[in-house]
C-alpha cells in the first residue's frame, strides 16, 4: 500500500491514502480531485488495485475486476508515449505506453459489451490483442512491425472513438450490474470527469452510490466539482490533488523521461506527439485580427481548416486560453475597450461548451461572432 507510483508527483497525498488503506479506513465510494495532469488518474488506478489487493499489476493493469470509464485526451497521451518509446526503445518506455494503452482499453471491458459501440469494441480488441504480442526480445525488424501495427490499430480506435460521447446512462447501468456480480475480492470502477456525462447518467450513478453492492468500490474522478449534484458530493470521501509543483514536474520528467524540460507536464505531451502550438498561436492571432480587429467575417473553407486542426490533438480548450491571451495583449493597450468585453465572451463561451457538452466546431463559431460583434 504504498503507492509509489503517486509518491512521484503528489507525495502528501500518497501518504494520506497510504496511511488510510493500511487501517482500512477508505470507504467504498471515493472521490479524486484535481486538474488535468495533477496525476488523478494515478491516484484512482492505485487506490482501485489496492481495494482488489493487485498492486503489482499497475503497469498492465491486467485485472478482469476492474472497469475504468476514461474520459481524456488518450490519443494525446499514447500519441506522445508512443514517440518515446519509438526513440527509447526500452523496456520503461514500452511499459509507460502499455499502462495508458490499457487505460484506455479498460473502457471496453466486456461488462460494458451490451451498451457499447460494436465497431469501437472491435477495434478495441485489435489492439488488446497486438499488445499482449509484445516481447522484450523483439529484434529491431520485428520492433519496428510492432510499432507500425501500434499505430495503426490504435488510429483505427481513435477514429471510432469519434463517435462517442461521455460515457451514458446504459454505461452507468452495466456497471451496476457488473458491480453485483460475485467475486471474492470484490469490484472496483474508476469513472473520470463525471462532470462532464448527462444528467440522466449522473442521476443513474447516484442510485448506485446510494446502495453500492457488498465489495463494490467506485472512484469518481473530477476536475470540476461545481458540476457534479451535491447529492453526490455528499455520498463519497473526497481527495484533492494540487497542481504539481514546477520542481516536482521537471524531476518527474527527468526521471521518466531522461529529459530535460521546464514546462508543464501537458505541454510536454504535447511536443512529444508533435504538435504544433507555434501553429496554434499564429491561428489565434490571425481569429483575433479578423474577427475582432478588422471585423471579417472567415470563410466556410478557414472554419473547416481551423476545426480541422484543432480536431487532431483536441486542441479547442487550448485555442479559447489563447484566443482570451490574444484579447487581453489588446485589452491592456488601450486600444479597443471592448476587448475586455470580448475576452469576457471567450471565457462564457468555454464554460457553456463545458457545462452543456456543446459541439466544439459550434463553440468555435459562436466565438467568432461573439467577438466579431463586440
């Protein structure tokens, strides 16, 4: 019980649930707190293979027990690791992509067969099956086969995954029914960014936090939990995660990694995937110029372009944070006042598009006649 794993990034944290697990004082419905790259997930994955007494399995997380609804940027995260361990090619690299890998395949676990999207669980099982292939004895041909295969059978779920939304109310209902069904060690379900499901989901959730089954152990994860009904922030112990520190992060990533690095972790990941935020940046500036500045309206081809863009990292929040920084640099100038009032409109905008799970590409529209109007 002495999660190592969170003992990395957010050590204080890691001795409470330590400290609390070893006296059996954790209850059964629990909730992890935190931005995004604060290591919940970590935190969630520990807690739960703990409760099943699996702590050794946190790398493969091969554990038939086990359900988690992630609810991430996956292709962001694999995308990066996999470029480590394309570089690397280490057993350490290899391990860092298989435990995000089976993160995200654990959303296809087979309690959840009936509800799911065939195609996705399809393409799901694909890749399952290529990663269980993987030998440390690989030669560089046979490796470089593996890692192409990788690529293309996770692409293949990326683009099925398209089509999902958070997870739903005939989601929540399997997990019930998995959770009743018996075992000797008991269940254990992580949901991720609970805030972000319907409300008929949260509705359905709550009935089992209410009367959770004997040996059932349910982690939500949030990074908002002004969204979430306060009936069921009343019915789980709740453990808030910092932001990590800036020491913490560069020595995280230096020993992971073998890098040196001075920003965030999420920017991190982002370079390795190979993304473009100079790209994004210059975009921002030009939406400004246009919309706000010159007040243009863009063609229907330069919104296909944009969205286009954004759509392959899901960049959208990362392009709001710098259209608001775009606005504000005109705001302190002077030069328009209603600059502020236009940033002002950009930060309404995301909270909605948060709140109501709107369509990214019509966020992004309103943005541009909100500000072009201001």
């Amino acid at each position: 019980m002495s999660f190592s794993h969170l003992m990395l990034t957010q050590p204080e944290v890691a001795g409470r649930l330590s400290r609390e697990a070893e006296k059996g004082m954790i209850p059964q419905s629990v909730m992890i707190l935190g931005s995004d790259y604060s290591s919940r997930m970590t935190a969630a994955v520990e807690l739960a293979l703990t409760f099943l007494s699996e702590e050794d399995a946190y790398q493969n997380l091969d554990v038939q027990d086990l359900v988690i609804l992630s609810n991430r940027n996956s292709q962001l995260r694999i995308r990066a690791l996999l470029s480590v361990f394309r570089r690397s090619r280490n057993r350490r690299s290899w391990l860092m992509l298989l435990h995000e890998t089976r993160i995200l395949l654990l959303s296809y676990h087979a309690a959840l067969n009936e509800s799911g999207d065939k195609e996705a669980f399809r393409c799901a099982g694909e890749l399952g099956e290529l990663i269980y292939s993987y030998r440390d004895d690989f030669s560089e041909n046979e490796l470089d086969k593996f890692i192409q295969s990788f690529e293309k059978l996770s692409g293949n779920l990326f683009s099925s995954m398209k089509k999902r939304s958070p997870f739903s109310i005939d989601q929540v209902r399997d997990i019930q029914a998995f959770l009743q069904l018996e075992s000797d060690r008991g269940k254990a379900v992580i949901l991720e960014n609970i805030e972000d499901v319907t409300a008929g989901a949260m509705n359905s959730l709550l009935k089992i936090l209410e009367e959770p089954p004997k040996g059932a152990h349910i982690i939500l994860v949030s990074r908002d939990p002004s969204r979430i009904l306060d009936t069921i922030l009343s019915r789980v112990r709740k453990y808030e995660l910092p932001p990590i520190s800036q020491e913490l992060t560069r020595r995280f990533i230096l020993d992971t990694f073998t890098k040196e690095w001075n920003g965030t972790l999420e920017e991190y990941f982002y370079e390795e995937a190979g993304f473009d935020g100079e790209k994004l940046k210059a975009l921002a500036a030009g939406f400004v110029q246009r919309s706000f500045v010159r007040k243009e309206k863009p063609s229907y081809e330069e919104l296909n372009e944009l969205t286009a863009f954004l759509d392959e990292f899901d960049t959208y929040q990362l392009f709001m944070k710098a259209l608001y920084e775009e606005l504000m640099k005109i705001a302190v100038t002077g030069r328009k006042p209603s600059a502020m009032r236009a940033a002002g409109t950009i930060v309404s905008l995301w909270r909605d598009s948060a709140v109501y799970n709107q369509n990214r590409k019509i966020m992004i529209d309103r943005a541009e006649r909100g500000i072009r109007n201001e």
